[in-house]
C-alpha cells in the first residue's frame, strides 16, 4: 500500500481535516458562550439551556465507536466527509431554531456530523502522511484542537459583540463547504474491511456511553442525584453486556482486541487520566479566579488562554520529536512537567499577580501538550493498520470519558470540601499526572521500526484479534 499521499495532494487532504477539525472543537466552544443570548431570545431557563450544550456532547459520545467502526467497513473518507457535510447543514439547522426543541434536536444532529469527523480524524491523517512523518502530523492535530479551543471564546465574544447569537453557528457554513470540495477531491480512499456493521453493538456502545456520561455529569446536581446514579448503573449493566458480546467478534467495534496490546491499554488509560487532570484543573481555576482573587469574567478568559496557547506550541514541537526520539520517554516528560504545573498552581501565594500565574498555567499547559501527541502516535501507530479506525476511536473516546470523569470528580469535591476546592482539585489532577509518569518511561516500543509498530509489521495481535486479511 502506498506510504502517504503525495504532495501538494498531502497538504489539500491534511487542510480538509484541519478545517473540519477546527469548525467542530470550535463549535463545542462557543456554544457555552452563546447560552445567556439563546436563554433571552427564545424566553427559556438557564437549567434548560443547557441541553444546548448536552445535546452535542452526548450524541458525540454515543457515536463516536460505531462511526469509527463504520470507517473500517466502507472507508474513512465517506464517513469523514458525510460526518462533514451532516455537521454543515446541522449548523444551518442551529441558525435557523426558533424554539428550544428544534435548536436542541439541530445541536445533536451536528454532534452526529461531529462525531464523524472526531471518531476517525487519526485514522484518515495515518493515511495522509508517510509513517515516518505520524508524529508531525499528530502534532499537527493536536496543534489545531488547542488553537480552536484557545480561540473559541474570542471568537464567540467578537462575534456576538456584532451579530446575533445565530452567526455563531452560520460562520460553520462557508469553512464547512470549503473543506467538503477540498476534500472530496483529495481525501484518500482506504481499504474496506469484509464483515458488516454490527447494529447490535452499535445500540450496546451508544446505550452504555450515553447512560454512563450522562449519569456523570449529572452527579454534580443534587436534585437529580438519584436519576444520575440510576443511569450509571444502567450503563454499567449494559456495558458488561456490550463487553460481552464484543469478546466474541472478530473486530469487535469496542476495540478489545487492541486493548489486549499493553502498550494501547496504557497508552488509552494514561489518556483517560491525564484528561480528567486537565479538566479538574480548567474547569475549578476560572472559579479561584474569579471568586477567590476576584478578577472580572475577561480578565479570567484572558488569564485561562497561555494554558491551550502552551499546549498547541507544545503538541507542533514534540510532534516533530516523536519522529525522531522514542514517544513513550516523551510521554513520561511531559507528564511530569504537566504534574509540577498542576502542584505549583496548587501552591500560588495568597495575592499572585499575573506573572505568577501565567508561568504557572503555560507549565501545566506545555506538560500537557508533551504528553499528549507522542501518546496518541503510540496509541495509533500500535494497532495495524486496517485497525485505525478502532485505535481513533478508543483516542477520541478516551478524551471524552476522562473530561467527563474528572468533572465528575470536581462535583464532588466541591460539594465536600468548598473552601479547599480548588487546591484539592489541583493536588489531585497532579498526583493523577504523576502515576503516570513510571509506567509511561518503561512502555516498550520499537525503536527500529517506530513506537508502536509492531501489528502493522508484522507482530501477532492476541488470539482472536482482527488480522490483516479482515481488510479488502
């Protein structure tokens, strides 16, 4: 199979994921940022506003596997760019709303498009770039999820100091339709694998995932504490059902099969882990900001920005690294300096000034970014080939489950210890970094051929994995 694409068809093919990309994190963004005009216009509470905002979440989430599943049967490129083009129309949806259920069903059908883009994004660039070049472009990807993070709310605010809150969503309409043009014609086609797509599991996969982060991000609301307990446990039950059944296919669409590679398990949970660290972290300092040092609501974004500013910077330097030096020592690297950015934010003096606090965030940030890029080359590059749609999966699902969690976590702890809230957010995020820092420096990877390549070259995946010749 031929090694990459070949330029400049490599750079249309990488833009075309680098808009979609860009359009769907920022999405996620903004619409947080458009809740108090959406809540005015359309005459609706705050507490009911938010399914804006869960609607998208959670059909991301439900969706994410058996999308990337779906990849591997017909190809990436048709599920990249229908996931596209549902995500652009969706967005006219959005605009479009003139009530509180039709915007709500209109944000879930572009979690849908979302996921499509999300759920294989890894997968496609592994077929755009030649091996010896993942590293960069993982980078390249991570590289562009925080600089649309990062941007996002200035983005928002500059909009809606000019337009309606609906602008927010029609500014996805021309980058939308651009990348669908550039890309169909430069996208790659990818095999085929030869089975069918397992319904079954699909139902299984977005059923347990749906009951599970939504019974998550409900713990942090007392009135529906029963109900969020109730849906975790549900989720529980069917996941071991789902669990189950996958153990017996031959690809199963939760991708078991790769998880028994030890190198991908702890690559996937090292990712879980350093997420929930970052979210208890970016979710609790706006409130220690704000409410304990009392700056206003745009001095607190503009102090929060050097934390994905350090982490994009970070993600386009070491992936250009992990091309050249073993992924799992940067891995461990970057934890640590994740780790001691997390405990010197957690010893800030009683009065900080800026200084004291941007240093601070841009170490955490910058650790964070190391991690992050040499662990999903590890994570992407272990799994054969025919299996990216899988190993992208598990990444993108990986990111949303440990945000989730460690949100989760955050509730909690607020609600137990309200005057320490933060410190403990913060001393806990860093003693998740930490323990995985050891076992990151000691993962085993293949110096001659590249981290994580062995099944794509020619290693054994355990009894009962899909080989090769599951590939057209």
């Amino acid at each position: 199979m031929q090694d990459g694409l070949p330029q400049p068809q490599r750079s249309f093919a990488f833009a075309t994921v680098a808009l979609a990309l860009f359009v769907a994190v920022l999405d996620s963004a903004v619409a947080n940022i458009a809740l108090p005009p959406i809540t005015r216009e359309l005459n609706i509470r705050p507490v009911d506003a938010i399914w804006v905002v869960n609607a998208y979440q959670l059909a991301v989430t439900m969706v994410l596997l058996p999308l990337a599943s779906l990849g591997e049967i017909v190809g990436y490129r048709r599920v990249y760019l229908g996931g596209l083009g549902l995500f652009t129309l969706a967005s006219l949806g959005c605009a479009l709303s003139d009530s509180l259920p039709a915007l709500v069903a209109a944000r879930a059908l572009q979690g849908l498009g979302a996921a499509g883009v999300m759920s294989i994004n890894i997968a496609l660039v592994r077929f755009i770039f030649p091996h010896a070049m993942i590293g960069r472009a993982v980078g390249y990807v991570a590289m562009m999820v925080g600089v649309s993070s990062a941007a996002g709310p200035s983005i928002a605010g500059a909009i809606l100091a000019v337009a309606p809150w609906q602008a927010l969503f029609l500014i996805n309409l021309p980058i939308g339709l651009l990348a669908l043009v550039v890309g169909a014609m430069t996208l790659p086609a990818t095999p085929r694998a030869k089975r069918r797509f397992d319904l079954v599991s699909a139902v299984l996969s977005a059923a347990t995932f749906g009951l599970a982060i939504s019974g998550v991000n409900g713990l942090g609301h007392s009135e529906g504490l029963a109900i969020a307990v109730g849906q975790i446990a549900a989720g529980i039950v069917i996941g071991i059902v789902f669990v189950r059944h996958q153990l017996r296919q031959p690809a199963p669409m939760l991708p078991v099969d790769l998880l028994r590679l030890p190198i991908f398990a702890l690559s996937a949970v090292t990712s879980v882990c350093s997420f929930s660290a970052q979210a208890m972290a970016f979710v609790s300092l706006p409130f220690f900001l704000h409410d304990g040092l009392g700056r206003s609501a745009s001095e607190t974004g503009l102090l929060m920005t050097p934390w994905p500013i350090a982490t994009a910077t970070a993600a386009f330097i070491t992936g250009r690294l992990a091309d050249r030096f073993d992924p799992a020592k940067l891995c461990a690297v970057g934890l640590a300096l994740f780790s001691a950015g997390l405990v010197s934010l957690a010893l800030l003096p009683a009065a900080p000034s800026d200084a004291d606090l941007i240093w601070r965030l841009v170490l955490a940030g910058f650790g964070f970014g190391v991690f992050q890029t040499p662990n999903n080359k590890v994570l992407i590059t272990s799994a054969p080939r025919e299996r990216s749609g899988g190993a992208s999966g598990i990444q993108s699902s990986a990111r949303l489950v440990g945000q989730s969690m460690g949100v989760a976590v955050l509730a909690v702890i607020f609600g137990l210890l309200p005057d320490y809230r933060t410190e403990a957010a913060l001393w806990l995020a860093a003693a998740l970094a930490a323990a995985g820092v050891l076992p990151s420096w000691l993962r085993r990877t293949d110096r001659r051929r590249g981290a994580g390549n062995g099944p794509e070259e020619g290693a054994e995946l355990p009894a009962g994995s899909a080989s090769a010749g599951d590939a057209a």
